[in-house]
C-alpha cells in the first residue's frame, strides 16, 4: 500500500503510542473534591480567559498556577493566542471566554542529585486548588476525546500487541465465542466487516426553487471517497476566512487505512469511521448537504484543544450565516460522535468553556446530536450529558435553545439496547446502532480469505475480511446511531429552513421531538 509522501516507519511508531495518561483519582486528594477516572495530556493544560476581565482573574490564575507548578520543579508556559480566535476575525463569537494551553516542562538543569519527574498537570491543578481554597473552573485538563465504535476505546482495551493471537483462539463454530460487549466485536455479530449493497442507492431530489437544503456538520475523521458522497453533496475541505477547519496532513484515515501498527496489517480501528457517518446522514436525508471536518487520526482519539478549535470555527460559520456576514455557511445539524468522561463532572469543578460553545450553537439554531459512549456503563459522559437532564448534578439550568440530543444504541431488532451502549436519564434517546450498513472507502488490509482453491483461471476464495472496495461495511457502535438521529432530524427540518438563516426554534424543536417519538422502543428511563 502506498503511504503519504513524507510518512515514515519514525511517524508511523511515534502514532503507535497511545495518547493520554489515565488519571488515578488518589494522586493529591482534595477533601470536598470527588474525582474520577479520565483519560488527558499529563504535559497540558487549557486555562479560560473570560472576555471582560477587568479584575485580572485570568492573570492571577496563571500565576497560581506557574507557582503550582515550580513547587515541583517543572516550568509552565502559557500560549499568547487564544486557540478560539487564533487565525480569525476578532469578534469571533462575542461573549464566549478565550482558551489559551499551558505546556509544562521539566527544566533541563534540576541542581545535583535531583532526579527529574515527568510533569502531572492533575497534581499541579490540584496544588494550585489547595493554595487557592477554589476549584479553579477556569483552569482545566486538556482531555482526549474518542472516536469510539463498540470495542475500540484506547483506554479501556488491553494493549492490541498483547492480545492473544488470533489463530490461537476458540473457534467460534465450536464454541461460545466472545461473551458481553465483547460479543459484538465479532464479525457477524456487529464487528466490522464487508458487505455486498445490491439495493439502490439515495436518491437526491431537484434542486429547490425557494429555501435551501438542510445542512450537516460532522466533526470526525474527515470524509473518503465514494460514489454516494461526490463532492456536489460532502464539502471535504471546510475553511474558515480561507484557513482549513481541523487537521489537515497527510495522516488521514480516510485515505490510507493502515497508517499505525507495526507488522499487524490490520485496517487502523476507526479508519473509515467518518465516511461510514456520512453514508448514514446520506441515507437518512438525502437531500442534505454535509460538511465534514477532520478532528481525529486513525488511532481515534482527539486533543481536547483541537476538538474546541475546531468546533468554535464551525460555529462561526454559522453566527456569521445568521448574521449576514460574509464568510459564513450554514449548520442545522452537528453531529458529534465522540466524547470522553470528565474526572469531576459536577457543578462548578469543570470547566464551562465546550458547554457555552454548545449553547452558543445551539442560540445559532444548531441542533446538536450526540453518541452517548459505549462503555456499557451509566456515567454521564461528555459532551452528550451536557443538558438539563433530570436529575442532573452538573448545574445546568434548562434554556430556550434548540435541543442537544445525545443519542444510544439498538439492536438491528430495534426492540432492545445494545449491551455497550451507554445508558442513563441522560440519554434522549435509542437508535439503531448495532450491525448498521453504511459506506466505507475502498479499503483492504492485510488479511487474507481462509481459504483458496483456484480453478483453472476462476479464482475462488471465502470472504477477505478486510477487503472493503466493494464500497460497503456493517459496524456497531453510538458513533452510529447519533448520524441517524441527526439525518431524521435534517430530514424532518428540510421544510422549515430559510434560505437567509437558521430555521425557527419552534420548528427544530417540532423535528426534535419528533424524531425522537418516532424511535423504538419507548425510553427506558422516563
């Protein structure tokens, strides 16, 4: 297979490495303060910047946190830009604090005898708590988000060079298989694997005399090539005052398919996710047009500042639509299939900065769709239980904004939640998620049909399962059923939108709820 110019075996080891460190909540314990489990960059840290700060919080909280830092040795360093506005117009969203990211660093020269120690923002945001007797919500983790099909998410899997060698495992004819979530992982059973599409394909209505078409952001891992998805209905490239929204090297999943992993030749575990999204908005409104803007690599995990950059762009485009300012470009739907769990999750220990930009969307008339995560578990993950849920502990009040829905999984008998789906009063809502159809590039990987048996020049084998150029793959996961959720909604909304702005809130409300009566089977948790 043939790799981006200028990626190298160098590149491809150094993607290898997982990112993020999982935090142990036990690490300098705050009385009053409960923490959980997380997964974020131990060198990092963001730090808001609210917009009128004539007190000079943000000065002191910087300071404190330089302090924090030295007293064990390592060095903070504050980025001048604000990574909401860096590159872009000045009012860019008004009223929606600055980010800025700290790096912390070990100095080189640590005195005799003095061995040094890897840089922990957790111990330094919790020392810099404990000097200010505050939980410090302008000071935060820099997190890492998954993009995470059933199976796939990097902190809660056993190292894949540890696994037990696939030629060395049970065969499924001849016995149980895998048992619990796992179960799904297998081909045949929800896992991914390649399928034959024989029925027709989307069909796409007229252009329209009056309005215009609804549209859908995806913030994923980009979009691939297919005939469903030419570029007269997916933008590949979003740019924001001529400057690319996301990442854009030569690493993109959606194009090479084996970028990381030594010697495996497996396919990378989300490479292809986005197209496979995107083939579900196109299925489910086919008459939408679909922004895709790549925020992850083929490891699926995402910088939390990078994800925040990304999304406060989208957002523009969409204040500057509504407002009639040159440059912008309409958003209905943004579907957001990705999340991670935040270590203090409650009122005013976590940092408000993804949940105003959320709000902000959503008073833009952006609907905003969520996978809930596939953990199997209960516990609220973000951004999809960033609403007044009820019973919510996390302090948000209910407002007059468009909804954010988060959104789990079904069985392909639509009559019962996957076993990995995530659960809880926090989920709007269960769809299909498990076994879905959708697009993929032309993949192929590394592994090879079980069997062969030539006959004369008519080659004959048993299914390759890796090998995706018939265009087609069934998948598991939340990842799959939010685009669902957010294509009904696209599709249902189609009526209402304007051509000069966002549709009415009554009418993105009406699609909502809609939708979501429409979904089996009744939610669990009313």
């Amino acid at each position: 297979m043939d790799h981006p110019r200028g990626w190298s075996w160098q590149d491809r080891a150094e993607g290898s490495i997982p990112r993020g460190t999982a935090l142990d909540p036990n690490v300098d314990p705050i009385p009053g303060i409960t923490a959980f489990p997380t997964a974020y960059l131990p060198s990092r840290m963001l730090i808001a910047e609210e917009p009128d700060d004539e007190n000079g919080a943000y000065d002191r909280d910087v300071k404190v946190l330089k302090d924090s830092a030295r007293s064990f040795g390592w060095q903070l360093d504050v980025e001048a830009d604000d990574l909401l506005r860096t590159g872009r117009a000045s009012e860019m969203l008004p009223g929606i604090a600055g980010l800025h990211r700290a790096h912390l660093t070990t100095p080189v020269e640590l005195g005799e005898g003095v061995s040094p120690v890897a840089p922990d923002a957790w111990r330094v945001l919790q020392r810099a708590r404990r000097l200010t007797e505050s939980s410090m919500p302008r000071a935060s983790l820099e997190h890492v988000l998954a993009i995470d099909p059933v199976g796939l998410n990097p902190f809660t899997r056993t190292n894949p060079f540890t696994r037990t060698n696939p030629f060395t495992r049970t065969n499924p004819v001849r016995g149980a298989g895998a048992v619990g979530s796992d179960d799904y992982l297998e081909p045949g059973r929800g896992g991914r694997q390649p399928i034959m599409w024989i029925g027709a394909g989307p069909v796409r209505g007229a252009n329209l005399r009056k309005g215009r078409r609804a549209v859908v952001a995806i913030l994923d891992t980009g979009c691939g090539i297919h005939e469903w998805l030419p570029d007269t209905i997916v933008t590949h490239r979003v740019e924001l005052d001529g400057i690319a929204i996301g990442l854009t090297g030569d690493d993109d999943p959606e194009l090479y398919p084996d970028l990381y992993g030594q010697l495996d030749g497996e396919i990378d575990a989300v490479a292809g996710h986005g197209t496979f999204i995107a083939g579900i908005i196109r299925q489910t409104a086919p008459d939408a047009d679909i922004l895709a803007v790549r925020v992850a690599g083929s490891l699926g995990v995402v910088d939390e500042s990078t994800f925040l950059e990304a999304l406060a762009a989208v957002i523009e485009l969409q204040r500057r639509f509504v407002h009639g300012i040159d440059g912008g470009r309409p958003i209905d739907v943004l579907n957001l299939s990705l999340g991670y769990y935040h270590e203090t999750p409650t009122d005013s220990l976590f940092s408000l900065t993804l949940y105003d930009l959320l709000r902000a969307a959503r008073e833009l008339g952006i609907i905003v769709v969520c996978s809930a995560g596939n953990d199997a578990i209960d516990r609220p993950s973000f951004p999809a239980s960033l609403w007044a849920w009820p019973g919510a502990d996390n302090g948000l009040a209910p407002d007059g904004a468009v909804p954010l829905v988060s959104v789990g999984a079904l069985n392909p008998s639509g009559r019962s939640v996957a076993l990995f789906s995530n659960v809880g009063p926090w989920v709007c809502g269960y769809a299909p998620g498990t076994a879905v159809v959708s697009t993929t590039p032309a993949f192929t990987g590394g592994a090879q049909a079980a069997t062969r048996d030539d006959i004369g020049n008519l080659p004959r084998e048993t299914v390759d399962p890796d090998d995706y150029r018939g265009g087609f793959a069934a998948w598991s996961g939340t990842s799959f059923a939010a685009p669902y959720v957010a294509g009904r909604i696209a599709a249902v909304l189609a009526s209402a939108v304007p051509s000069g702005g966002a549709a009415p809130t009554s009418a993105a409300k009406k699609a909502v709820d809609a939708v979501l009566k429409a979904l089996p089977p009744e939610a669990p948790f009313d």
